[in-house]
C-alpha cells in the first residue's frame, strides 16, 4: 500500500534527519497528522525560523540572530583569547560552563586531505584576519581529539606561532575520539584551565 503524497513527503523529510530511519519517520509523520493544529503550525515556524531568523557572526563564525553576536560583542570578556572549536554546537557547551570569558572562532569543519577539505574551505582565513587586526596575545585550539582534529591543531599552530602569539591545546582531560559537546562542565572546565602550550 502507498501513503498519501502529503504522507510520503513528510515521511521523506522526517528520513533526511540524522539517526532517522523508515520506521521512526513514519512514526513521527502519523504522530504529527494527529497534533493539533496550533502545534503543528509552532512546529512549521519554528524550523523557517532556525533558517531566517539566524545567520553567521561574520566576526567569528558562531550562529547569531544578531552580527556581530552577542559574545564578541561583550566588552567585558577579554578579547585578547580566542578558543577555536569546529562547530557552533561547541561554542554552546563551553559557554554552560560559564567559566571561559575570552572569544570563539568556530571553523565549522576540520581540515581533511582524505576528504579534500583544505584551509580556505573553512573558516581559516577569517581567524588570520582577526589575528592580524586585533591584539591577540593566546589562541587556543580546542578541535577535537580525532586525527583530522589533531591534525588541524598543529597546522594552526605551526601558522600562528611565528606571528609571537601564543598556541596552547585543551588538556587530555577529554579522552580520545570524544567530542566536547559530549563532555560534562567539570571536564571542560579542566580541559581549559590545564590547557598546554603547543
Ligand atoms: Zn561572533
């Protein structure tokens, strides 16, 4: 038996998600023929307006509603510190702990030579930029413990050092493989305070 287009296609969209397989879409897709309206409506504006209503800080790359966002717009947090992470979702994870008070720099993406992801194919040259323009005195690298993370790390590194700005790695406090949006506050925070210079 066929589903209804209107079905099929939610079912559809439901499978683009990740972890979502033929079952769970077409589960959600029957749970949602049965929401009522005003929910189903709440639900519709709430994903047009992760898409319109958000945009990247041109300064460091995180998702803002406004440019520049909100913490490189702080005065009070010390702009002589940019911790770089691979995507916004880390930014979020180090900000709960509420302990960090310098700035970002997301580069959303590692760099990859399987994969052919190179420098300018993320967010690289707008960290050089800002390490120019700006009176940075510490950079540091919190990519994940994964080759291409540790590999990144070091390729900052060895770009950044000769312009006599310190680079320093997030302690091993976070095993291997694990990614910081994962790990607890009370690691993070570890992970940061026992950071060592590379
Ligand atoms: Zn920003």
């Amino acid at each position: 038996m066929q589903y209804p287009e209107p079905i099929a296609r939610l079912i559809a969209s439901y499978m683009n998600l990740p972890g979502i397989g033929q079952k769970t879409a077409t589960r959600l897709a029957f749970y949602t023929i049965d929401m009522k309206d005003e929910a189903v409506n709440d639900f519709a504006k709430s994903l047009l307006s992760v898409k319109r209503d958000l945009t990247y800080c041109s300064v460091c790359g995180n998702i803002t509603e406004d440019d520049p966002c909100e913490i490189c717009a702080d005065t009070t947090r010390d702009h002589s510190i940019i911790l770089v992470v691979e995507e916004p979702k880390d930014v979020m994870a180090l900000e709960k702990m509420k302990e960090y008070q310098g700035l970002y720099h997301v580069l959303h993406g590692v760099l990859s030579p399987m994969e052919g992801t190179g420098p300018e194919d993320i967010n690289i040259p707008s960290l050089i930029k800002r390490l120019e323009n700006e009176e940075v005195k510490e950079v540091v690298i919190a990519t994940n413990a994964s080759t291409e993370g540790e590999a990144t790390a070091m390729y900052l590194s060895r770009l950044i050092k000769p312009a006599g700005i310190k680079v320093t790695r997030l302690a091993h406090g976070l095993s291997v493989g694990s990614d910081i949006e994962y790990a607890d506050e009370v690691t993070l925070s570890k992970a940061v305070e026992g950071r060592t210079e590379i």
